[in-house]
C-alpha cells in the first residue's frame, strides 16, 4: 500500500488556485467590464436625458441628436455583449480545469485515501467558486420603454433657443455653417407661431427609467448606505463571513489528526447550522422571477449573471464537501 503524503494536494492546490486565480480575474474584469458599458447605455437612453429634454423632441433636430445617441448605443452594447461572452467564455475554461482537478486529487490519493483526495479537491472547487460569486455581479434589473410615443406640446421659443444651441457645435463651426445656421433660425422664426406648438413624437428604441447590476457587496454597500446597517450586517455575515470561516475550518480539518479533527467537524457542523446561502440564492431567483412579472406599464427585465451561476455551483459545492468530510472522518474513526 502506497504511503500517505500531503505534498501531492499541497502541490496540486497551489498550481489550481494561481491557474483559477488567473482565469477568476479575467471573469471578473470581464463582468465588471459588461458592466460598465450597460451603465453607459442606459445613461445615453435614461428618461431624463431623452423625455425631459426638449432637443430630442424638435422636429428633424430631434432626428439629429438621436442619430448621435444611437450610434453611441449600438456600439455600447455591442461591447457590452462581447465582454459578457468573453467573461462566460472564461468561466466554462475555468470550470474545466476544476473538475480536472478534482479528478487529479481523487486519482492521486485513491489508493490512501480517497475521502481526502475528494474532500481537499471540493474544497478547492468551492474557494475558487466562492471568490468568483462574491466578486462577480449576480443579478441586471432593467425598466424600459420601448418605441415611446407622447402627444408633446413646446413653445416655440424653446424650439429656437435649442437650435441655436447648433451654432456652437464644433463641426458646424470647422464646416463654416455658421452662417447658413443663422439664416435658418431667422427662416424658422418666420415659420413657427408665437404659442405652443402640439405634435406627437416617438422616441426610438429603449428609454430607460431604471437600471441596476449587482453583486453581494454591491448590495451590501447600498444598504450600509441607505441605513439598513441590520440587513447590511445580516447578509455579510450569511453570505461572505460564515462560508469563508466554514471553509477555514475545514481546511484545518483535513490537515488535522485524532481529537482536533473532530473538533473541527463540530465547528463545521456549527457553522452549517446557520449558513443562509442556500436561502439566499433562493431568495435571489424569486426576486428575479417576480421583477420581471411587476406591471407598471413599462417593460421590465430580469437577467442572471454570472455571479450567481458561479455562487449557486459554491453552494451545491459546499453541501458536497459536507457530505465527503463526514465520510473522511467516519473513516477516521473506524481506523
């Protein structure tokens, strides 16, 4: 019989958690990325932007600013998605690699002992798992309006005031137009009626009146922020304090002999005890599923990212590594 050695999963765990690491922080730039360029978007096409400003609302000026906004936009999500495919695309290299070790570490100690192999190789799964979710956003909320028609009264000296505003622009001046812009506002003065001018505009595409992309410390910086420090408080300590200290303790466990091993079990099973992460998952999909139900009169949608993807594969992780743990320390015992 073969003899029993940490040094292959010491070894074997460090080469898979600097690879994770790598792929981990790509995911996460990835992510982040994806972010950053929806926040753009939704900023281009916010209803502040678009519905209280009067320039978006002229005739054929109007036309002009939105084919401005809507190349902006079409590049934006552009981006946008291919940052999200680029952040899933390393998420499934990542899981490859996992899994591969996992099979390394149960082929490496399956003739010594194989819950070892098994529980050390999960562990390694849900650390990387883990760290991914937590710093990974999880879920995009988004309320729109698609194609947005209004009945719209201006008055005309608002219509003027904003065409002036053409008089300043960078291209008009290098093209010399200054002049024929001018010409044109006295021409539209001519034209317009000196009282509130009544026309039904639509607005193209989304007009945005509600966007957000979290993760777990996303949310619990806002609620920090917003005074709900218990809640704040609760959710930290459920969702990221009790599974990084669950985790420690059963890495000391399975570098631990006779008493101390199953002293840290108690402390595992302890721990288990008040660990809320499968109710928060859960708690993650219904307000997933019932957001993209609310009737407000504008479209919503709800969106999974890959945060929780990777945080429910820590959870079900986690609920295994319980599982293989209990059967090393049963061993354990009998021997």
């Amino acid at each position: 019989m073969k003899k029993f050695s940490f040094w292959p999963a010491i070894v074997l765990s460090f080469i898979t958690l600097v690879t994770s690491a790598y792929f981990g922080i790509k995911i996460i730039n990835s992510a982040d990325s994806y972010k950053e360029e929806k926040t753009k978007i939704t900023e281009i096409l916010d209803f502040n932007d678009r519905l209280l400003n009067i320039s978006e609302a002229i005739p054929m000026f109007g036309d002009y600013i939105w084919g401005e906004k809507a190349a902006a936009y079409t590049e934006l999500l552009s981006n946008a998605n291919l940052l999200y495919q680029e952040a899933q695309y390393f998420g499934w290299i990542l899981l490859v690699i996992l899994l591969f070790a996992l099979l390394l570490f149960y082929l490496i100690y399956q003739k010594t002992n194989k819950w070892f192999g098994i529980s050390f190789g999960l562990l390694i799964l849900a650390i990387v798992f883990l760290s991914v979710g937590l710093f990974s956003p999880m879920l995009e909320l988004e309320a729109f309006k698609e194609n947005l028609s209004l009945k719209l009264q201006v008055n005309s000296l608002d219509v003027i005031a904003s065409v002036k505003q053409l008089e300043q622009n960078t291209i008009v001046q290098s093209l010399g137009l200054s002049e024929y812009l001018s010409d044109g506002i006295e021409t539209l003065k001519s034209w317009l009626p000196e009282k509130l001018i009544n026309f039904k505009k639509v607005y193209p595409d989304r007009m945005y009146f509600f966007y957000q992309n979290k993760g777990i410390f996303d949310l619990v910086e806002v609620l920090w922020t917003k005074g709900s420090i218990p809640m704040a408080v609760i959710i930290g300590l459920f969702s990221i304090i009790i599974p990084i200290l669950k985790l420690g303790a059963s890495f000391l466990m399975l570098f631990s002999k006779n008493q101390r091993k199953l002293n840290f079990s108690k402390v595992i099973a302890y721990l288990t005890k008040f660990s809320m992460l499968d109710v928060f998952v859960a708690a993650s999909f219904v307000s997933y599923f019932s957001f993209s139900q609310i009737n407000t009169g504008v479209e919503t949608e709800s969106r999974v990212l890959i945060g929780l993807y990777f945080f429910t594969a820590y959870v079900f992780t986690a609920i295994l590594l319980g599982i293989s743990l209990r059967k090393l320390n049963t061993t354990h015992i009998e021997n």
